[in-house]
C-alpha cells in the first residue's frame, strides 16, 4: 500500500497585531499564473477519466472538491517531471512588484487558491516569493509516480463544494476592508462576501452581472495603481476605477 505526505514546505501564516490596513486576498490560477496550474499538470500526466471528471464538474453533477481528488489520483507523474512542467508556468510579470508595495505599506497579501499548495509555492520560489502566506488544497506524493490531495481549508457546508472554502477564509479576517484580486468560478462565491474586487477575464462578467463593486483589471499593476490612488486620496477602493 502506497504511502502518501506533503511535499511542500512548512509555511508561516504570520500574526498581526493590528489591523488598520486592507488585506487583500488572491487567487492563484489565471490571476497570478498566466496559466491554470491544475489543467497543466493535468494535460501532462493526467490518465484516462481525467475529462469525464471535468465534463462532471462543468455540469453540476459534482463539486470542485471532488473533481480535483479524483483527477489527481489519476496523475502519473514523478517529482522531477512534475518540477519541469511548473518549471514552465510564469506569472504576472507585474506581481511582485506589486508584492514589494504592500510590503512597504505593510498591506498583508494572502493568497487563497483552489489549486494544490506545493505548485504554487514551487512557482513562486522561482521569483523569490515562496513566504507569502497560502491556503490551498494539500498535494500528496508516494515518492513515487502517485499523487493524492487533502483538503486542509473544505467546509462541509460551502456552496460550491470546494476544496478549499474560499468565503470560510474571509470569515476569518478581522481587518478594515478585506479586498479580493481573481479572475474565475472559483472566485465568484467568495466575490459576495469581501468589500471590493478587482476582477478579471469571467469574473468581470460575474461581477457585473450580479451587482457586486468591482474594478476590471488587467494585470497587477492595475491594482498597485488603485491601491496608491486610494492611500494617496483617503477615498474608498470602490470608488477607484
């Protein structure tokens, strides 16, 4: 019987004392990679069922949750392979600038992702990156050609049947404004619950659709813009546009 752990690295969610700034919360597919990391792997070592499963999951017939347990354990794949293929995933070219002023404003960035924890924290080591705080669902290897997930952040009760229960994570924050950069369906449930989103590609079509206050960007530097606009003016972000 195959034996299966965490192959991502301890990762430090700091404390804070004070809570005055915004936080802003971050998807990770498609927002911060230009690609979708799960679809990659998955087009690389994904098995036989890997598409049913999608064609399941595009339908309503099961959630994101089980989707995605389901197709990993379809992956085959050693770490090297795996290491090569994330290897070729970049980001938004403007992110860690965008990094670098809320670090200096002391703006606390979490990234919160339906995705697996040690792709995004293997990505963003490559640029220097890898402390800033994840939630994501759990990636488990056999030290071997297998893989399985948990899922540390599920909640038995979200809507969408994620993996990780992005709205349960917004529960949790106690600062001033909670903002929310995204891009896709696994953002649209979370996008209710926060106080501003910066939204791109489907989610600019959710937000409009629904009403919910939205700034339509297209890489992060719109948001390092908006977020100077409004440290700069002492005006809401909503009202940045």
């Amino acid at each position: 019987m195959n034996t299966f752990s965490s192959i991502a690295n301890h990762i430090y969610y700091p404390s804070y004392t004070q809570y005055q700034t915004p936080i802003v919360l971050c998807d990770f597919d498609g927002t911060i990679s230009v690609k979708d990391v799960t679809d990659t792997l998955l087009s690389h070592f994904g098995q036989d069922g890997c598409d049913e499963l999608e064609e399941l999951w595009v339908n309503g017939k099961i959630g994101s949750q089980e989707c995605m347990s389901k197709q990993i354990a379809l992956m085959k794949a050693n770490l090297d392979e795996l290491n090569y293929v994330l290897s070729q995933i970049e980001i938004d070219p403007t992110f860690k600038a965008f990094i670098e002023y809320t670090e200096t404003n002391h703006i606390p960035v979490h990234i919160v992702s339906d995705g697996l924890d040690y792709a995004i924290q293997f990505i963003l080591k490559r640029h220097g990156m890898e402390h800033l705080p994840i939630f994501a669902n759990k990636l488990l290897h056999d030290n071997d050609r297998s893989w399985r997930l948990e899922f540390p952040y599920a909640n038995k009760n979200c809507i969408k049947q994620s993996g990780n229960c992005k709205c349960n994570h917004v529960k949790q924050q106690h600062f001033n404004q909670i903002l929310y950069v995204g891009d896709g369906t696994s953002d649209y449930c979370v996008s209710h619950n926060v106080d501003f989103v910066f939204a791109k590609d489907k989610l600019i079509h959710y937000c409009k659709k629904n009403k919910i206050e939205y700034s339509a960007i297209n890489c992060f530097a719109d948001v390092t813009k908006a977020l100077k606009q409004a440290q700069s003016t002492a005006i809401p972000y909503m009202m940045v546009k």
